[in-house]
C-alpha cells in the first residue's frame, strides 16, 4: 500500500469516527427536566419568529398599497422621487431580509438539539438585519437629502406657504429617526444577549452529552 493509499484510509477512518461522534452526540440522552425548558423556549422563540414575519409581510404590503395610491393620483415630482425611492428601499430591504434568512425556516432533524441550533441561525440572522437595517437608514437620509436638493425651489415655496407644517414635520422626523435608533440599539442588544444563551445552551448540552 502507498502512502497516498494510506493517507486516503486514515482521512476516511477520521471522517467516519467525527461523523458517528456527531451522531452519538444527537442521540445522546438529556434530562427530562433539561429538556422541558428547552423545548418551551424555543416554542416561545418559533411563535415570535412567525409573528415576526407575518408582521412584515403584512408592512411591506401597507406600504407598497400606500405607495401605488400615491403614484395613481396627481403628485408632485418631489412626491413621486420619494415614493419612488421608498419602494426600491423596501424592495432592497425585502431582499436582504430573504437572504439573512436561508437556513432559518426549519429545523434539519426533530431533535432537541437541531431546533436549538436552528434557534442560533435564526438569532444570528436577525442581528445581520439589524446591522443591515442601520446602513439603509442612512442611505434612505442620503437619498431624500439628493431629492431635496434636486428640488429645492418646490420646496422653498412649500415651505413659504406653509411654514408650520414643514416645521412640524420636520420635528417629527427628527423625533422618529431617535426613536427609531434607539429601538434598533436596544433590540440589538436584546438580540446579543439572547444569542450569548443560546450559545450557551448548546455549550450545556454538549456536557450532558459528553
């Protein structure tokens, strides 16, 4: 036998020696009580991601509704730029959210420790859309900064005849854009302490197995 035969069997043995640990570690038993908890957390955890999901299915039809009324009536082009430009950022969004989301809708196997592991997925995907979701805010204030610049005498005569309701809106996207910031902030500070947990769980589990 060649050393390359013999490099081949010993890289094969080692194969299957992993492959049947990881088997042995999925069958493994845990406690009853271990495994109670696990399995109310993550029903705890798959209602929220449904519910999730259900709720932005049901944003991005809301504003895609709003967005074509708008653009069937009679707008102005400042009006038409933005709707215009809030579709391509939902369409980015929406795009973005599919894509963090491969891996995410179901568990590979019906063990205690898959529906974990499919937990940490889905927490690692929603702080990559938290991430994600900054960097388009900032490119939505850039984009309608451009659009008022392109029309900046429409707005300057808006603004002349309607002073008070520019200022009021004004104010309130300033007050929406902190809300908004913090509530990200804090969400993902949520979402990194639930991740530590889930790691954590895994950790444990891989003791009771060992």
């Amino acid at each position: 036998m060649t050393n390359d035969e013999m490099t081949n069997d010993l890289t094969t043995n080692d194969r299957e020696l992993r492959l049947w640990r990881e088997q042995w570690s999925n069958v493994a038993p845990l406690s009853s009580k271990f495994q109670r908890q696990v399995q109310k957390r993550i029903k705890v955890q798959h209602r929220r991601f449904w519910l999730s999901n259900l709720l932005a299915v049901a944003g991005v039809a809301l504003m895609l509704i709003l967005a074509v009324y708008q653009l069937s009536h009679q707008a102005s082009r400042l009006e038409k730029g933005r709707t215009t430009g809030l579709c391509v950022l939902v369409f980015v969004a929406v795009t973005c959210r599919l894509w963090f989301m491969r891996g995410t809708w179901r568990a590979e196997t019906q063990s205690i420790r898959a529906f974990v592991e499919l937990w940490h997925r889905r927490v690692l995907s929603q702080i990559r859309r938290l991430q994600i979701s900054i960097y388009l805010a900032i490119g939505w204030l850039v984009f309608c900064a451009a659009l008022a610049a392109a029309n900046g005498a429409t707005i300057r005569l808006e603004l002349m005849a309607h002073p008070t309701v520019y200022l009021a809106m004004t104010l309130g996207i300033v007050l929406m854009l902190r809300v908004i910031w913090f509530g990200v902030m804090w969400l993902r500070r949520r979402k990194v302490a639930e991740l530590s947990e889930v790691t954590r769980l895994l950790e444990e589990m891989e003791t009771r197995n060992d």
